[in-house]
C-alpha cells in the first residue's frame, strides 16, 4: 500500500466511536436517554447502528448489502466503486450492478441516499464509518483492507481474502495487531451443517479420515474461452474508472474481457475457480481435519486450458497434509471444470454427486456433503440414520453478516475471523501456485515458502505496478 499522510488513524475519533459500540463504559455513559426515544418504538437507535461502507458495488457487492438491510442494527453508511453502472443480466445476479442502482436500493431501504465514492481512501477518512465490506475483485483486496484496517476500520471480505498467499499473510497480520473485527466471505462456515460434518467427524463416525474429493462444476463456463490478452482496445465505457480499477497491478488496456465480470480469469486480476469456490467447499476439511495446526504440506497439478495469462478450464489439484494435532496424513483432492471422483461405493443408486460437493474418506465409512458447507450425511442412508450423533459442542452463530457485526459491536469473535479464514485462503491458493509452476511443490508453511521449487515464490508474492508494494 502506497504510504500517504492521510493513511495514519486518529486515535482519538476511531476510539470514542468504537467505545460506544462496544465498550462497556461508553455503553453505560449513552444510556440516560432511552432507546426508543432515538430509535422509535422497536427500531435500534442510531447511535448503537455499526456505519458500514461498501467498497465493490458489483453483482456480489449487493448481494452483501441486501443481507445487511435484513440486520437491524446495520446502516450502510457510504458506498465506494469506480463503476457507475454495469449490465449483469447474463451473469446469477441478473439486473444491473455500480454506484447508480447500490445507491438507489439505499435510498429505497434507508429512506435517503447515503455518500458515494470512487476513492476508497476518500471515503475511509469519514468518522462515521465503522467497518467496510469489501468485494471488489481479488487484486485490490488487500491494498483495500490494509487501508481500512491502517485506519481502526471493521473488515468484512468477499472470498479469498486476497489473490496470493503473501497478500494474505500480510492482511491477516495487520487485522490481529490492529485488534479489528474480521470476517470472510464463504457463508457456509456460519452454518449449522459445517459444525455438524466437524463434531461427527471428532466423534469417528467415519474412522480416520484419509482422503477428502471435493469438486465444483460451475465457475470456469465463464472463461473457457480465454487464453491470452485481448488485442482489441475497445473505448472504456461511460463511468468506468479502468486505472482506478487497476490498482495495484501492471497497467494495461481496458477490455470487456477483463471487466466487469471475467477478471476471474486472469491471473492478474483473479484467481480462478479454485479462488472463487475452495474456500466454500474446502472449509469444512480445513475445519474438521485441522489442517492450519501443519506447518507444511505439498501440492501439485494438472490442467487444460493453463497459459501464463489466464487460469485453467479444468484443473484437478492435489494437497497432501501430514499427521498433526491427533490426526493421520490426508490426501485431499480438488476437482474443477466437470472433472469428478470416483463415485463412492456407498452412494445408493439414483443419488448423484451434483455439481458442487465434497466426500470425506475414513476407515470406517464416508461423508457426502453439497457445496458451501451444506447437508452432510453419513452413506448410505441407513448408516446415517443408525448413527448415534454426538453433542453439539461447537458454538453456533446466527448468521455469517450477523456473527461479523456482533464482533464489530464488542460481541466475542466471528467464527470466521481472518486467523481461521487467512491459513484457510492460503491453502486453497497454493493450488495456483502448483498450476503456475507445472511441479510438485513442497511449502513451507510457517515461514511461506517454496522449498525444491525456488523460482515458484513468484506465485507466492504478486507484481505491483511501480509505487505500489505492501
């Protein structure tokens, strides 16, 4: 991140604001007036609201926001993107996403319109903003949520939480020292379902898990197409700030094929499918198999359609964990662009695998569980139900957006604090590593690095644009 004056935090401002959300000394001094004297009859009071601005006002930007709306104690305090208006029709959001229609739902939900910016440093310099929800693509992920964190700010991250291991060792740090209240993405980690698939698993209901398959179908039929830089240099569209959007990485021509959507992928600007679904569909493995208690692991891979510009149509990946905390060694498989496992013996006739999923395989029997951390059943059916399940052990949350702002208010931790979420990306992302360099890759983890492969830390650490670097 570009140092800059206006980067240092005003103590004094950023702690009087956090007190009064969750300090309990600041909490007693506001409680004269009653509640419903400044928050009318049922409604929270504007001063106990967390000021969250959104930073990505695309397709999944309001996505996010449409969720806070549904969080009494939530107010989308100001909006940030260097798009005003973009055509999502043919994309799962539908409809049309940017500044112009983010703000109008604002005004429709909250009754007045609230400030727009197309300088996220602008914006993070007001003191009525108590976190940011970021979901811009993957590259400026982490110059975005260093700002924010540089200045006392609250950080909620769309998935991965940045688009290399180095960015996310950094944001990861900086989040833990600053003491901010953190959150990523991937939904399912708030579910019911995903502490069900950890406590059977502690439980043995399978034995000792040794192999876990988990695929998706869906991600890479936006850019199987694309292999290599587009030659055309068409104008860049009315309200599209293209160098804005760049930041920080290598400068070059605007093309449809880059944004607003497809910049998934370019290694560039994204990190492929496995960046877009492995933190969903590999969550409950990271969890239930304690994988950030290792210090190392390999990885290799193969793939079609890899080229130095643009990630994989299909790709099948290979990380291989040793013992730790209790458990055995674990091959865990990942699988995207219609490759598939094996299907398992004990899937009953008729049941399919779907197109997102993941199979835990133990010694005594295996896990089918949906995408996003959803539905996981013992198979086959029957030995589901003759399953004698265990304690509930594990704390449950009430919702991912409302974990997250009841950390902002003082409230304990989000379960899916960048400390769980940060080694969680990491992981995933050392899978593009192994299909960037065509080898098999032993890391080290702990200190993050590459150790037979030297000259793959390159996919460790990102190229920013001169002036820029973190």
């Amino acid at each position: 991140m570009r140092g800059r004056k206006s980067d240092c935090v005003d103590a004094k401002k950023r702690i009087t604001r956090r007190d009064l959300l969750g300090g309990a000394a600041a909490a007693a001094a506001f409680t004269i007036v009653p509640r419903h004297v400044l928050g009318g009859a049922g409604n929270t009071a504007p001063s106990e609201k967390v000021n969250v601005a959104i930073i990505g006002t695309g397709g999944q930007g309001i996505v996010n926001m449409k969720q806070l709306f549904n969080e009494p104690d939530a107010r989308i305090a100001a909006l940030c993107d260097i798009n005003e208006l973009s055509d999502y029709s043919m994309f799962y959001y539908g409809g049309t996403a940017g500044l112009k229609p983010a703000v109008e739902l604002v005004r429709k939900q909250q009754g007045q319109a609230c400030p727009t910016y197309r300088d996220y440093n602008k914006m993070l310099d007001s003191e009525d903003i108590d976190a940011v929800l970021i979901a811009t693509p993957d590259h400026s992920h982490a110059v975005i949520a260093l700002a924010a964190i540089a200045k006392g700010k609250h950080v909620y991250c769309e998935k991965p939480l940045c688009r290399t291991v180095y960015e996310t060792r950094v944001v990861t740090e900086a989040a833990r020292k600053a003491g901010v209240a953190t959150q990523l993405g991937n939904f399912g980690h708030s579910s019911e379902d995903i502490r069900l698939a950890c406590e059977w698993i502690w439980d043995g209901a399978i034995g000792d898990v040794h192999d876990v398959h988990a695929w998706t179908n869906t991600g890479a039929r936006r850019w199987t197409s694309l292999t290599d830089r587009p030659k055309e240099t068409p104008p860049v569209p009315a309200g599209f700030d293209w160098q804005r959007w760049l930041e920080p990485v290598p400068a070059r021509p605007y093309h449809p094929d880059y944004a607003p959507v497809r910049w998934r992928a370019w290694w560039q600007f994204g990190s492929g499918t496995i960046g877009d679904f492995a933190c969903h569909h590999l969550d409950p493995a990271f969890w239930a198999l304690k994988l950030d208690q290792s210090t190392s692991f390999s990885v290799e891979a193969s793939s079609y359609g890899t080229t130095d510009e643009t990630c994989p149509a299909a790709s099948l990946i290979y990380f291989n964990f040793p013992a730790r905390a209790g458990m055995g060694p674990v091959r865990i498989t990942w699988y995207e662009g219609g490759l598939m496992p094996p299907r398992p013996a004990q899937l009953e006739e008729g049941r399919s695998l779907g197109d997102n999923g993941i199979l835990f395989v133990g010694t005594k029997g295996v896990i089918f569980g949906e995408g996003w951390s959803r539905s996981p059943r013992i198979i086959p059916e029957s030995k589901m139900r003759a399953y004698r399940k265990p304690p509930k052990t594990l704390p449950r949350v009430k919702g991912h957006h409302r974990d997250w702002l009841n950390a902002c208010r003082g409230k304990g931790r989000a379960s899916n604090h960048f400390g769980y979420s940060g080694p969680l990306t990491e992981f995933t992302l050392m899978g593009n590593a192994a299909l960037r360099a065509g080898k098999k890759l032993d890391f080290d983890w702990k200190n993050m690095k590459v150790t037979n492969v030297p000259d793959a830390n390159k996919y460790v650490k990102p190229q920013y644009r001169e002036g820029w670097n973190i």
